[in-house]
C-alpha cells in the first residue's frame, strides 16, 4: 500500500508541475496567433493598396515591419537602421525602396548565419474585377511576412542561440527579385549556412500542417527537414513544379548558399495575384501551427548541430 501510495503521490506532483507548462503552451499559441491576426488584417487593408513596392503604402509597412523588429528586440544588421535602401534599377538613383533586415548575434558561432526572410510587396491595383480593383496580397505574401515576425518573436523569447540569425522582410520581389538580389550582393555568402524563405502560408493547398520544399534535390535541406517533421507536427510534401528560381531564396542559391523557400501553397491556387486573394480566405490558425512547426524544423540549424551542404555557385 505504501508503495502504491508513493505512486499516487509523484503522479500528482508530475500533474502539477506539467500543469502551468501546458497552460503556458497553449497561452503562448493564442498569443501568437493573436498576433497573426493583427498583423494580417493591417498588411491586408485595401487602404495599403496592395503594398506595391515604391508606393507610400508600401513606405508605411516599411517602417512598420522596422518597428515589429525593434519591438521583439532585434538589431540592426550591418547598419544603424533597420531599413536597406536600394534602388529601383541599378542606374536610377530617383525610386529608391528598402528592405528591412534584423538579426540576433549568435553565441558562439556568431560569424555562421542563418538567413530567415519573406517578401511584403504585392501587385499593383489592377482592373481583373469591375468590383474589386485592389490586390491586397493576403496569401502572397502578407502571410510570410506574418509568419516571419512570429518567428522573430519566438526566436527572440528563446535566445541567444550557437548561430547569428538574420531576420529579411524583402521588398521589391514581384518586380523581380530585386530587394533579396541586392541584400545578396553586400553579405558575404560564405557565412549564410543555410536561407530559409517563407510564402504562401495562408492558404493550406496541400492540407493542413503541410509545406512544400523549392529545390528539394539541390540541397539536403529537405532530408534534414524531413527527419523532423513529425515531432515538429509538419508534413513536407514533394515539390510540384519548379519554383526554385521565382523566390527570394534564389539570389543566395545562386551564390552556392542552401537557401530554399518553404510554401503552404502554390501559383496554382485559385486566387494567386488575383482580388480575391483576401483576409477571409487565410487559415490563421494553421499559420500559427505552421510557425510553430518551422521553429521545430529549424533547431538543429540554429543551435549548430546541422549543417546543409553548399549548392554549387553560378555567379
């Protein structure tokens, strides 16, 4: 009887103690998906306009994003400020737009990085519906922008981590990969390990909890996401198409980087680069398991554990 009563006794000091831990979980979850309702039903306003890079809306969630940063305890990245300026072309110094690059030093791999990013521009208005002229990007790509910053939020909670991470709000993607091609031309490649970009993540195409790798044969990012994927709740499904090279992973791929871009959808969902690619349409609650889930996914990168092999460099 002692014995049994003994048993009774840990089991119930185990109940209290997961207790708290369990509440706490699940109020982390509401807190961020909480978030991921704030922030996808401001970069989704029609009066944003569709976020259309050089526009003063497109301006606005600039120094916006800046601020989240700042907010969630990042540091400027090789500058005093969080915004990058470039310009529109190379030999136009008049339209000038920005990226907004964080990052969180490292411990004792500081110097290796680990580049997470999504872009935030969209489409112009365009004249598609006689009703609805305006894009307003809810899957592409406020939903990786929105899925980026709760990781920025999460990953700073649980810092300093072995690897640097830099976090990029990329502008200037849907004109032609311009903001992420011109941030890839002033970092040294050698010390990105691996770039993780995000998109399409509020509309779950392929089910529920699911993404799919770019590139998945270029590198073995997708092997060491896979062998996680399941305590990480994820399922990574096999690439369909070739997107590889239409994403801001690319201009680091290209410098022998394994960077790779992780999606919850494709270009062959309905209401890609349409109007009707709108707020109600997103799953918001799976965003916030997919957030949760790519944390997961990521470990072993950020603490120094995994490291991908290089992709051979085209430059």
């Amino acid at each position: 009887m002692k014995s049994f009563d003994n048993k009774i006794l840990i089991a119930v000091i185990f109940f209290l103690l997961a207790a708290p831990v369990a509440a706490q979980s699940t109020k982390d979850n509401s807190v961020v998906l909480e978030d991921i309702r704030n922030w996808m039903s401001y970069l989704t306003a029609d009066r944003l306009k569709g976020r259309v890079e050089g526009s003063a809306e497109n301006r606005e969630v600039t120094d916006s994003i800046a601020s989240w940063f700042r907010k969630f305890g990042l540091q400027p990245f090789a500058s005093e400020q969080f915004l990058h300026t470039f310009y529109r072309h190379p030999d136009d110094s008049i339209i000038s737009t920005s990226n907004v690059i964080g990052w969180l030093p490292g411990k004792e791999k500081a110097d290796e990085y680990i580049l997470i990013s999504a872009h935030f521009d969209h489409v112009q208005i365009g004249f598609y519906n006689k009703k609805d002229k305006i894009y307003n990007g809810a899957n592409d790509n406020a939903s990786g922008t929105s899925v980026l910053l709760a990781l920025v939020r999460q990953l700073t909670l649980a810092a300093p981590h072995q690897r640097s991470i830099i976090f990029c709000a990329f502008n200037a993607e849907e004109a032609g990969l311009i903001g992420s091609t011109d941030f890839s031309e002033k970092i040294d490649p050698a010390k990105i390990i691996a770039g993780i970009n995000l998109e399409m993540m509020g509309y779950p195409q392929f089910g529920k909890n699911t993404l799919m790798l770019t590139g998945m044969h270029k590198s073995d990012l997708y092997r060491l996401f896979k062998s996680r994927s399941a305590e990480a709740g994820i399922r990574i499904r096999r690439e369909r198409g070739d997107l590889f090279e239409r994403s801001d992973n690319y201009p680091f791929a290209k410098k022998g980087v394994p960077a790779h871009t992780l999606m919850a959808s494709d270009d062959r969902e309905p209401c890609y680069h349409s109007p009707c690619d709108e707020l109600k349409r997103m799953n918001l609650p799976n965003m916030a398991a997919l957030a949760a889930g790519i944390q997961y996914l990521i470990e072993g990168l950020l603490d120094g554990t995994a490291t991908p092999g290089r992709l051979q460099s085209s430059d």
